[in-house]
C-alpha cells in the first residue's frame, strides 16, 4: 500500500525537496531567528529532557504569566490536536466544530475517532457540548476568527472544550490581538514565527478553571518525552527577551515584504481576498487548470499552496517571502 496516498496536505517540502522558492507555508521568512538557532546548536542531546519539563514549563508560565500546572508541553501542534481531540472523545464528547476555512488536522483527529464534525458558524457561538476550534488570524485568509468573541459571552459557560490555535499570532502585522476567552485552551507553536518549522515543539495553556483532574488525563494521553532537547531549546528561546525583540523587528519587514507581493500578485492579474492580517494571504490566479499550473511552477522550484483542501478551490495561499522570490515567482508565471 502506498502511505503517501493518505498522507495530510501541507505546505513545506515535498518529493521534489526543499522548493528554492516556497511561499507554501506561513513561516517567517525573516528567519531563522538567530538566537533560536543558537540555542539549538549549544542543544545537549546526549541525555533524555526532564520528563516532567520542570524548568520549561516554569520558563513559559513567567512568560505567560500563569502557573506552570496550566503549561501542557506538545510534541507539536498537531500531536495536540490529536491528543485533546483523544481526550474529548474519552470524556464522552461527540462532536468537534471547525473553521469554514482551516487546519485539516482538526478535522482529521476527529474523523479518525469517530466523531462527528460541523463547521462553526462565525460568531454564532454554538453551545452545547463537544470540542470547538478558532484560529486567529485565521488560516488560511488570515482574518480575524468571529468566533472568539462568541466564546466570551456569558452563554458560552457551557462546559464545551475550546481550543484557540494560536499558531499565527505572533505574526499578526495588523490590528491588535483579540483578548484571549478565560474558557479557552491556548495552543502555541512558536517555530513558525522563529522560522525554524523543522523544530517540532509547541505547547497549550490550560484555562484557569480547567480541573487538575483534566490536564492530568491529558499528560496520560502523551507519549514520553513529547519534545526533545532540540524541542527545549527552541521554547526555551522564545522566552528571551532577545528573542521577542527580533521578532519585532522582522515584523516591521514583513510587512513591506507583503505589500509589494499583493501589488505583485495583482499586477499578474490575480485577484487578491482582502482582509489577511498576517503575514500570508489568499489570491485567485485565475487559470483554468489551477493544479496544472501549480505543477508546472513547482517543476521552476517555486511552490504555492492549493486551497482547494481548505474548502477555497481555484485559490492559492502566499506566504510572505523577500523581493528576490518575488521577482522568480514573476518570472516563472509570466515566462
């Protein structure tokens, strides 16, 4: 049996390698950060991390400010979703609510459980009990989710498990954040935003009232040593404040990178979906055989992401990449 049929789709590498030009994922082409990249080299891989993640967890609550019992240490954001989806159908759970438009995984964990998927109707605030998902910005428009701030009103205390992903927040470059919902897991998966997305490490914050009884169920459900010491050092050097600084800065880069990539990707002809705040959006090239003409760009080393797998066939993600990717893009389209 071939597994590669039933592989997930994703942006990044393929079987054709590393694209020279991959606008196919969301990761800060700024990156790598240096000071990550760093730590990861000074990484001691001779022995097994803490399995309990002592000093980690400790590190990322001071900088979330909350107490290390609520830091659930991921193997990646994908392994979480898997894992609170787990949990949820052995609390009994038999629904899961997904964006319109989103990660695949959320849907995937669920179906391979057995559970029932709807999508959530934009700040409808669905009640009732079962597990709800929200990405903000959201993937793969890079819009706000509506759904948070249904989340927050006084009818959402229902005993739903909410899952906010917040993969994409450190790369907002518009508008401010949303405030987090108290009644909300927080998933984080800081290598998107250093760069670094071959670090698998992330990590979820428990809602303050989420009972002991939870978070222990959920570390039952994890494999030993979720992360390495590779994993460690990458959370371990998001908390820097050097860190952060960089981050900052790349922001203010990314930003020129994204305005000449719209202005770019209209000048081809393509029409570009208003409304990403991040440092990725959606354009429609507007060809008749959209997979044949991703194939070909891919044969010139340039990938881009079909959205047809997020519901939004006939358009494609971008993400953000210098000038001289840019231009290669142009050049290859144009011929």
């Amino acid at each position: 049996m071939d597994v590669t049929a039933h592989a997930p789709l994703h942006g990044g590498p393929d079987a054709l390698g590393v694209p020279l030009h991959d606008f196919s994922t969301n990761s800060n082409a700024c990156g790598p950060c240096p000071g990550a990249v760093q730590a990861l080299r000074e990484a001691d891989a001779r022995h097994y991390p803490d399995p309990a993640y002592t000093a980690l967890r400790e590190r990322l609550g001071a900088f979330h400010d909350v107490a290390p019992a609520r830091i659930v240490i991921a193997g990646s954001a994908s392994e979480f979703i898997h894992r609170i989806t787990a949990f949820a159908a052995r609390r009994g759970e038999r629904a899961v609510a997904v964006p319109a438009h989103g990660y695949g995984d959320y849907t995937r964990a669920a179906q391979a459980l057995g559970l029932d998927v709807r999508r959530a109707a934009p700040g409808a605030g669905q009640a009732g009990t079962g597990l709800f998902w929200a990405c903000d910005p959201s993937s793969p428009l890079g819009t706000p989710d509506l759904e948070l701030a249904a989340w927050g009103r006084p009818g959402a205390q229902d005993g739903a498990l909410r899952v906010l992903d917040c993969a994409y927040a450190p790369l907002r470059l518009e508008g401010a954040a949303p405030p987090m919902p108290a009644n909300a897991w927080q998933l984080w998966t800081p290598n998107k935003a250093l760069g670094l997305t071959g670090v698998r490490a992330a990590y979820a914050i428990a809602p303050q009232a989420q009972p002991p009884q939870d978070l222990a169920a959920l570390q039952s459900l994890a494999p030993s040593w979720p992360i390495g010491a590779h994993g460690v050092a990458l959370l371990t050097a998001w908390t820097l404040a050097s860190t952060q600084r960089w981050l900052r800065d790349s922001l203010d880069t990314l930003r020129a990178w994204k305005a000449q990539q719209q202005a770019l990707c209209e000048s081809l002809g393509w029409a570009v979906l208003p409304g990403s705040l991040a440092n990725y959006f959606v354009a429609r090239p507007g060809v008749q055989d959209l997979p044949a003409a991703l194939a070909a760009l891919r044969e010139e080393g340039i990938k881009l992401r079909d959205c047809a797998s997020f519901g939004l066939p006939g358009q494609v993600r971008l993400g953000v990449l210098p000038p001289d990717s840019q231009q290669a893009l142009r050049q290859a389209w144009i011929g």
